[in-house]
C-alpha cells in the first residue's frame, strides 16, 4: 500500500497516530485514533447542579439517569446525550449556550425567530390571540 507524503501530512493534522508513519512511504500498518475532544462540560453541569441545591443523587432521580452516569459526566469520563443535556436544562431553567459558553463564539444573547407554518395566512384576531398568548406565557 502506497501512502503519498501529502496524505501522510494531511493525516498527521488530523489524527493521532499509535504509530509512527514511514516517510520512505513503504507499506505499514498504521492505526488511527480519533482526537479527544476538547469540550469539557463536567465542571460546568457540576456547577449548575450544586447551585441549584441538588446531589448527584437528586439529579440523578429528577432526570431519569443513575448516579454513576451523573459522576462520569461530571468527571468529563463521558459525554452527556443530547437527551440528558436537555432534561438538564428543562429541569434548571437554563439553555444550552449556558453550558456551552466557554466554547461558543457568541458576544451576545441572540433569539431565534421561528415562523410558525401558516401564521400568515391566519386572521388578525388570531396572530393577536397567539400573540397574546405568548406573551402571558413568557411572564411566567
């Protein structure tokens, strides 16, 4: 198998590799391991937790999870599902960018504006209703 020296490079870039890769560019085994990821959210979802008055415990039994799963994301020993992450905010009234702000290239808080199919098309009266509706809802 041929490797070019511009590949060798390329992967070299990307990927970390269990060994080194011949520059003569004669045939080798060469075994790749994915990057580990940089992201580390343990801190910070440990943070929210014991802000928010709860043990791992607590948290565990209020988003479905074990505690052992709970310790290991906090630990950054593994990475939380979407699911979790979602049941993690829900649960303390947080979005996703808090958890993610370290990482997040955003200077300000920015809402996105969803369109609701059809609100258009309805009558004045009800894009009021919804939008009355809305509002009360925010206050809460």
């Amino acid at each position: 198998m041929f490797v070019s020296k511009n590949f060798k490079k390329h992967l070299k870039e990307e990927w970390h590799s269990s060994h080194q890769l011949e520059s003569s560019g004669s045939p080798c085994l060469v075994i790749f391991m994915k990057r580990e990821s940089n992201i580390k959210i343990g801190r910070v979802i440990q943070e929210i937790r014991k802000s928010n008055g709860d043990t791992q415990e607590k948290l565990a039994e209020k988003i479905e999870a074990s505690v052992r799963h709970i310790s290991d994301i906090e630990q950054d020993r593994v990475k939380p599902s979407y699911e979790i992450l979602v049941r993690i905010c829900n649960l303390y009234g947080i979005g996703m960018n808090q958890i993610f702000s370290e990482y997040l290239k955003v200077t300000e808080n920015k809402t996105l504006e969803y369109k609701l199919a059809g609100y258009d098309k309805l009558s004045k009266k009800d894009r009021e209703t919804i939008e009355n509706l809305i509002m009360f809802f925010n206050k809460k």
